[in-house]
C-alpha cells in the first residue's frame, strides 16, 4: 500500500463523515496545522477516531491522538499547537540576519521551498523577496554602494506624493 500524503488522510475523513463538509480555508488551515505530525502517526489517528468516534474531529483531536500514539516522544521537539514553526524559523532567519550580520541564502531558499511544500507559496515568496533585498544591499555595500539607489529612494518618495491627500 503507498504511504498515504495529508491530503488522502485528509480526503478519507470525508469520506468517513459524509455530512461533513470542509470549505477551502478550512481545508488549508487542516493542512498547516497537521502538516508537523508524521505522517504514520497521523494515519494510525485518523483510522482510531474514524472506528471510535460519530463526529468528525477538529485539528487538536489528531494531534493529540497522534501524540498518544507517539507516546509523547515524537513530539517533545515539537512547538506546541497554534505555534507556527515555519514562520518562527523565518524570524529566527531574519534575527540573524539583522542582529548578528549572519546571511546564507540556502537557508533561506531551503525554508521557502519547505513553505511551498506546505501550500504557502506567498509566504515562501515573501520570503525569497525579502532575501533578495539582503542581497542586492549586501552587494552594494561591497561596492560602495547606497541602497537603494538614489534614484529608487526618489521614485518611493514621488509615488508617496501621488497617494497623499492634497493639502489645505
């Protein structure tokens, strides 16, 4: 049998609770919020709450399940629900970055791929946008550089000026 995705487990507890149905914000917030727990352990927790329970489950029901199967051991390195690892770790990169002068785009190429792979593609792009910017002002510092550039500084003030409210 092949190893079962989220999205599978997802669409068998559907299948499961007929009556239930799940829109696509719904959907994606199971996603992101399962998307932690290993995937055995998550199948072996959604077959016991399909065999054992009427209702279909919220998020914090497999989660726990999962981590009983685990015997807490699985999830002890884990940040607890509700924390967002990925966007903890994009901070964690930031921080660095602006607090000990530490930059290594793989990192940061690494965490947007891992953001994509989770359904957040505008995060991950967020993300590359924001490496790019370090970049391109860590290049122009070494060549001596402002950044940005004059003549970019010039445009973000005008585009300003075109959105102000016309004075009194």
């Amino acid at each position: 049998m092949p190893t079962p995705t989220l999205n599978t487990l997802l669409q068998r507890l559907l299948l499961a609770y007929p009556e239930k149905r799940l829109d696509e914000a719904t959907l994606r917030l199971y996603q992101q919020e399962l998307v932690d727990v290993p995937l055995s352990l998550l199948e072996q927790a959604v077959t016991q709450h399909i065999r054992t329970s009427p209702w279909f489950p919220h998020v914090s029901d497999l989660r726990l399940a999962a981590q009983k199967l685990a015997n807490g051991a699985a999830f002890a390195s884990l940040p607890p629900p509700g924390v967002d690892f990925l966007a903890l770790e994009a901070h964690h990169l930031e921080d660095q970055y602006f607090h000990a002068g530490v930059f290594d785009i793989a990192t940061w190429q690494k965490l947007a791929s891992q953001l994509e792979r989770v359904g957040r593609p505008y995060k991950a792009e967020e993300l590359r946008q924001k490496a790019l910017h370090i970049q391109q002002a860590e290049q122009a510092y070494q060549r001596g550089d402002e950044f940005p550039s004059p003549e970019v500084r010039q445009h973000y003030r005008d585009c300003v000026r075109a959105h102000e409210p016309p004075s009194r």
